[in-house]
C-alpha cells in the first residue's frame, strides 16, 4: 500500500486543462458575460476507509491502565499522532464493545469503551479530509470554492452506513449545499470505501429526493462488494497511521482484536454472492485448509470465533447494489485502476488472532490496483443494466488505488462529468 505520491505538482501542471475541460463541459449561458453565479455543479466528497479525520477523547478510561486515563488524539491514515497515546493505546480505545443479544437490532450492538467518545473533525469542511488535496487544487482550478461547492461527507469509518446518523447527516449536507449554490443539484463522488456509503444512501432516498438533490455519482475504485484483504485484518490487524502490519505481538493481538470489533470490517470483506470460491482469502498452514469467500462461516467457527458469524451474515454483502432493485438510478461514472499484482489473502501459521506477517506468510494476490482486486473493481458493471441513466467504467491501467483521485486525467473526467447534463429519465 502507499500514499498519494508526489500528485500536487502533476495536477497544478495540469490546471489549464483541466479548467479548459470544464468551461468547454459548462453550458455556454454559464462563460458568457458576469452570469457566474450560475457557478459550477457542487461536488460532496465521501472519503475513502479511515481518509476522515476523528477526533477521540478520552476521559478516565479503564480500557487499560497503561494507557493515559484522559487525553485527546486523532484517528487518519497516513496520520501518527505520536505520544502520550501509543498505537496499542489507540487500537484498545478504539475497540468497540459489543452486545450479542440477538433481541437487539444489529446496528444497536455496537457501542464506544466507557469513557471514549468519537467525532468526525470540520464535518463537512474539506480540512476533514486532509489527503484530497491535489483533487481540491483540481476542482479550485477549474473555478470551484472550498466548503462553498466543495464540500466533504466525511464518517466514522468503524461504523457502518446504518450507524450514529450517518443518512441523516449526509442528506443534510447535500441538500445545505444544493440550496447554498443556488439550487443546483450535487455530484457526489465517493473513494473506496466511501462509494459503499454513497450507494446506501442512494438505495435509502426517494426517486424524487434523487432527481431534486443528485446531479449523478463518480465511485473512485468502488469498493462495493467488499476485497478479499478484509478478512485478513481480522486475524493480523493492520496499523492505520501507515498502512502497515504490526511488527510486535502485542500490536499484532490489539490491532486485529479492533478490526474484528468494527462491524465496518465485515461490510469491507468480499461478498460471496459476488466473490463465490473465486479468490483464496486464509489458508490454516497448521491444518492445510484454505478458504474461500463463500467459506466464512467455517473460517468463523475453526478459529473460535462463532459469536462473530452472526455480525458476519449481517454484514458481509450488506449494502446490496448488484441486483435491479438496488441500483443507483442516478447517473454513474465510474473509474478504476488495474494492471497492478493486489494482495487478496494470506497463508498463517494457524487460526490464532493477532499474529504477525512474518517469512513464513505465505501471500495470494490478483490482478488489481495494489489495495482491491479486479472482481471488486470490476463488479460496479452491473450498473450498466440500469434503463436509463447514463453508466461508464474507465479504467486506468497503472494507476494505483490511493493515486486515483489525484490522478490528472481522472480528475479531469470528474470535471466535465459533474458539470455535463443529467440523463432525462422522466
């Protein structure tokens, strides 16, 4: 995995261009004279899995009496917030609770460690999403405002889209931001994990909330259909401030203890209505039994893990978008990047959670953009089916999952997309 890369100086190369793009896109009521105000389409971002910011505070927590009873600290990939909170302290805090009772409602299981709160920093605001900067850069050339028709649906990336508020906020910030630009409908575009959230507040809003407040939709490497990595997350953790596996058992157990407490993780884990045995997601090296999407529940259940196939059967899958009756019904124009050897799988030692990638893991990979595989990114195709409303999948051979939106051809394409007419599907 890796960062954005050196993309601000490829996309402020670019800007003529990209602004050329999106005033030839614009109506030509809209370059001609002082009739600005008509501005361009407004665009809300849905970031990418832990590309929001989190603020945490803790007061007097009693998660583990070696960490600091109180305190503050910020939960973003690519982001270390050093001392006094160490990665282990922050993995255990940011560990949810959970309540197996079955009477309960699944979403209402899950809840902080008493004495921790969470909450999205500059909600709305781009600063949330501090790692779009070549994208805002793009847009602020082509004649866009920050946190004026740029803004940033940002969300607790634990937590699925049926949690803490998240349809409520959203449809909130997209419809403050239609009426701010003059009643213009909103292009949303979503970036991994984001474009999952996005599709479920599309399949949760009305055709006519739809046809009012959504211009159309740009998934960046949708990752509908969950990859194959999820799983693995659950028995070997993975360091958010970088991206890396944990070097220490002591890392290893609190970072995949975490990752099987968020229900976000199961929603992430490749669908085997989708997957079927297509890709091998864990191999036991103890017992030389290998496993298969469709094979979860015995993954589950042969590492000792029972309780979570519940969460599992919730989860897994649990944002549909492949069948009609849960397609977008707004335009898409998505984009992916390929061509690029993807991790989807590990060999272990054993079952055990918490342990560490070490010479002996063995890796299963697959053709696709260096963080989701092909099936993932390909799978979004399924919209072409929609009756109406205009589809497309671009690919981008090359172009790696966390360089796509700062890509200057992708963002060019986001430009003139965002700002050419909608489909008339009346």
């Amino acid at each position: 995995m890796g960062a954005f890369g050196d993309s601000r100086r490829r996309t402020l190369a670019l800007m003529a261009v990209v602004a050329a793009i999106v005033l030839a896109a614009l109506p030509a009521a809209a370059s001609a004279g002082p009739k600005q105000s008509d501005g361009p389409t407004p665009i809300v971002l849905f970031p990418a899995w832990h590309f929001t910011r989190l603020e945490v505070t803790v007061n007097i927590q009693r998660v583990d009496p070696a960490c600091p009873a109180s305190g503050t600290f910020e939960d973003l990939v690519f982001f270390d917030p050093g001392p006094p909170f160490s990665q282990v302290c922050r993995d255990k805090l940011l560990t949810l609770r959970y309540n197996p009772n079955p009477r309960m409602p699944m979403r209402l299981r899950f809840s902080e460690q008493r004495g921790v709160t969470v909450k999205i920093a500059d909600y709305g605001l781009t600063a949330s999403a501090p790692a779009y900067e070549p994208m805002y850069d793009a847009l602020e050339a082509a004649g866009y405002t920050r946190d004026k028709d740029i803004r940033v649906a940002g969300y607790d990336a634990r937590l699925t889209p049926d949690m803490a508020g998240f349809l409520r906020r959203s449809k909130r910030l997209i419809e403050a931001t239609y009426r701010d630009n003059g009643g213009k409908p909103v292009h949303v575009v979503g970036h991994s994990n984001g474009p999952i959230y996005i599709q479920y507040l599309l399949t949760h809003t009305s055709q006519a909330w739809k046809n009012k407040y959504i211009h159309g939709f740009t998934p960046l490497a949708g990752n509908f259909p969950g990859q194959g990595l999820g799983y693995a997350l659950m028995f070997v953790g993975v360091n958010i401030s970088d991206l890396t596996f944990p070097v220490t058992p002591e890392n290893g157990d609190s970072s995949a203890r975490m990752f099987l407490s968020h229900p976000s993780t199961f929603i992430t884990a490749s669908d085997p209505k989708i997957f079927g045995d297509d890709e091998l997601i864990i191999r036991d090296q103890s017992t030389g039994t290998d496993y298969t999407p469709e094979d979860y529940p015995a993954l589950f259940d042969d590492a000792g893990l029972s309780w979570a196939n519940p969460i599992a059967d919730y989860y897994i899958g649990g944002v549909p978008f492949a069948d009609e009756a849960h397609f977008p019904n707004v335009d898409v124009y998505a984009e992916k990047g390929s061509g690029i050897e993807t991790l989807v799988g590990l060999g272990l030692t054993d079952l055990t959670v918490g342990q560490l990638v070490t010479g002996t893991t063995e890796f299963f990979t697959r053709d696709g953009d260096i963080n989701q595989e092909d099936i993932t990114n390909d799978a979004v195709a399924a919209w072409a089916a929609m009756a109406c409303h205009h589809f497309s999948l671009t690919d981008n051979p090359g172009v790696n999952h966390f360089e796509l939106p700062a890509d200057a051809d992708v963002l060019a394409r986001l430009i003139a997309n965002a700002n050419a007419p909608r489909s008339d599907c009346d």
